[in-house]
C-alpha cells in the first residue's frame, strides 16, 4: 500500500492562539486530515521558535525577533510575508529533510502559499512536494477595498496616506509572489465563486482545471489567550461584528450607523470583537463619536460562542472580501438575523429576506436602516435566524469539507506545466 504523504499546512499567524480566518481554516484543515490517518505539521510565526504537539497536527513556529519589536506585526502578519516565506521555507525543508517519509503536501493559504512555491522549485534531495493552495481573494482586491474604506473624517490622513502606499506599491510586489505562488501550485482550492472571478481577473494560469471549488467549513473554538471576563449578563438590542480590525472590514461604517440606530432605540449596544491594526483608532472613532455607552470595542476574546449565543443581530458588512467571511458561518451557525454587505461571496451564502439582508458596501444609513428595522421586527429577525440556519445545514459541514478533501488530496495531479 502506497504510503500517505504528509501534510504540511502554512497558517502565517499560529491557529492555536491567534485571530483571523486563516489560522482557523488551518486548525479545520489540521483536525480533518488528522482524522484521516496524515501526519500534519503546521507552520505559524512567533516571537520566539518551537514546537507544540496538538490534535490537529504539529506546530512549527518560526521565531522572529521582529515581532517582539514591533508587535503590531502579530495583527498584520503578512506584511513580513518575503522575509516569513524564507523562515518557513527553511522550516519545512528542515522537517522533510528528518522525516522518513519523503513526499509531502505542502498546503497554503492565499499568499501564505509562496514558502511552498519555494519548497516545490528547491526540495531536498530526493524529496517529492506538491503544493496545493486554498484560496479565497487577491492581495491587491483586499488592498482596494481598505484603500476605499479608509476616511479621514474617520482615522485621519495617516491612514490614507498609508494604505495608499500599500495599495500601489505593496500590493503590487505581493501579486508577483501571488503569481509565482498559483503557476506552481498542483491544485487551487476555492469556496465561493467570487474567489474564482477574482483569480481570473488578477492572475494568468497555466490550467483552469486545476480550480477545484467545494463548500467550506471552519470549527467555532476557543483560542488560546488573555482570558476575558464574560459579562453576567448582555444587553439587549444586542448587535455583535467580529472581525479582523482592518480597514476592508468597514467597521467605521458600522460605528456611524450606530448613531442613528441609537437615535431610534437608545438602549441598543453594539460589541465589536476582534484584534488588528485599527483596534485603537476605532475606540477613538467611537469616543469621538460619544458612544461608548452603546458601543463596546471588545478587542480578542478568546471564546466568542457565549456572545455569539446571546446576540440579537450579526453584522458582517465589509467592502472587500474576496470569498464570504468566517463570521457569516459562525452566525449561521448560530441561527442569527445577519445584515451582510453585498461584497464578493457574502450574497452566495446571504439570500436577502431570506436568510439575512444585503446593504450595500459602505453604505452607512443602509446598515442603520437594516439594524432599525431588525431592532423594530422580532418577528423578521426569527424568521431570518430561522433561515440562516436552515441554509447553514444545507450548504456547510464537517463531514461534507471531510469528504471533499480527502477527494482532493487522492485525486491524481494534472501533468506537471
């Protein structure tokens, strides 16, 4: 019998103890093919290298002075994506090198993908890798929509200035390590329609046949980290956002609804969860605004299934996105009223009135309105809840991602390019 090659999955942040949804989408990843007899190994950075055993595979950390000194880099990891990619692909090489099994599947996410171009085009001797890459949107697409979201009258022109910048130079140097990274791979994996319209805009392939699309899915767990305090008890009307703070997520478009839903019902409160580069800047938003008595900027917590649990309204409103969002799932999962942007493949898991409404992105008296409207219709939120889950049983699950990976993982490769 053919031996299993192993699994090595590149994160970027650590799927243990950090946020986002790559690092969730890693633990999922770890967890099923875990299940299904691979030995997995994760790669993440870290301030400081090792290694930790967990049931969802190997972690391998690449330590990096760089982080202790600027810790903002935990937030916005793939800035240090060139130098990262190095550290990993020494990592791998290094853990192929001492394994008995020679054939690995190297298994990255969006950009994190590049390390395994590199491990591909430079293996050990005598090493077999494949590189399969899950993804979901193009750097210089999320770039666009923060380049967009990003107001003055909001952050500031630093901001601006900065993702400006990112926007027409940063982003155009990671498209190449983008293109280097789809050319190479053996198999693109993606979720959501809007994902493919995004790599066929962006991005030149040597075959569209080696696009596979399936539903996803992601485990709700609890990350490791500061242990927050549950509130005993949550206000009602309680409407929850929990996402990455960045620009693209359109959360100052949600702060400056608030104002207007508060107008409405003043005992209405919004908690916005979630870590990132705009953290500080959206608690000055909203002491700028004079809500803090109605909206919370929570930061990370480490468990949102109690808040999730006792929330009356999900927002999910971001300008870019590139597939739908990691919250989304959640809240349906949930059975939650969810208001969602029209952006990207939110609307492929979002059917307005049916199951959630649509807004328009960055559209703030649009998300005020749908908010007021949810607050003022308990009978239309637990109908939308109703259908959110509903729809969650149909299209989402664990065995049905189970099911499509090990179809992927065993099915033969296209003939090299």
């Amino acid at each position: 019998m053919r031996q299993k090659p192993d699994i090595f999955i590149i994160s970027g942040k650590s799927p243990a103890g950090d946020s986002g949804g790559y690092p969730a989408y890693a633990h999922t990843l770890g967890r099923i093919l875990t299940s299904l007899g691979y030995t997995v190994s994760i790669f993440a950075i870290s301030d400081i290298p090792g290694i930790k055993k967990t049931q969802y595979g190997t972690v391998y950390f690449s330590g990096t002075k760089l982080i202790r000194l600027f810790p903002i880099l935990r937030h916005i990891a793939l800035a240090g994506l060139p130098y990262y990619s190095i550290l990993f692909y020494k990592t791998m090489k290094h853990v192929l090198n001492n394994s008995k099994n020679k054939s690995c599947i190297v298994w990255g996410m969006g950009p994190w993908g590049f390390p395994g171009a590199l491990l591909k085009l430079f293996p050990p001797r005598a090493a077999s890798v494949s590189l399969f890459t899950s993804y979901f949107t193009s750097t210089r697409h999320e770039m666009h929509g923060a380049y967009n979201a990003i107001r003055v009258d909001d952050y500031g022109i630093g901001p601006k200035i900065k993702y400006f910048m990112v926007y027409h130079v940063v982003a155009r140097i990671f498209h190449i390590l983008e293109q280097i990274t789809l050319w190479w791979c053996d198999k693109i994996i993606i979720h959501y329609q809007s994902s493919e319209r995004i790599i066929q805009k962006y991005f030149s392939l040597p075959s569209r046949q080696k696009i596979i699309r399936f539903p996803w899915y992601v485990d709700i767990f609890s990350r490791e980290g500061p242990q927050t305090t549950s509130p005993s008890s949550f206000p009602h009307p309680l409407i929850v956002s929990i996402c990455r703070q960045d620009p693209r997520k359109g959360l100052n478009f949600l702060i400056r609804a608030m104002e207007q839903v508060i107008a409405v019902n003043p005992s209405a409160h919004c908690y916005i969860i979630g870590t990132g580069e705009l953290l500080e800047l959206n608690k000055k938003l909203v002491r700028k605004l004079h809500l803090e008595h109605n909206v919370s900027v929570l930061g990370f917590v480490p468990d949102i299934r109690p808040i999730l649990k006792e929330a009356d309204i999900a927002i999910i409103v971001p300008l870019a996105q590139g597939s739908s969002a990691l919250t989304v799932m959640e809240a349906m999962s949930y059975g939650k009223a969810i208001v969602g942007s029209k952006c990207d493949g939110i609307p492929e898991d979002i059917t307005h009135l049916q199951s959630g409404l649509i807004v328009p992105a960055g559209h703030r008296d649009a998300i005020a309105a749908a908010i007021i409207r949810l607050i003022k219709d308990p009978n239309l939120r637990k109908r939308l809840g109703a259908g959110a889950f509903a729809a969650y049983q149909t299209r989402f699950g664990l065995q049905k991602m189970r099911v499509n990976l090990s179809r992927v993982i065993t099915q033969p490769l296209l003939p090299a390019h």
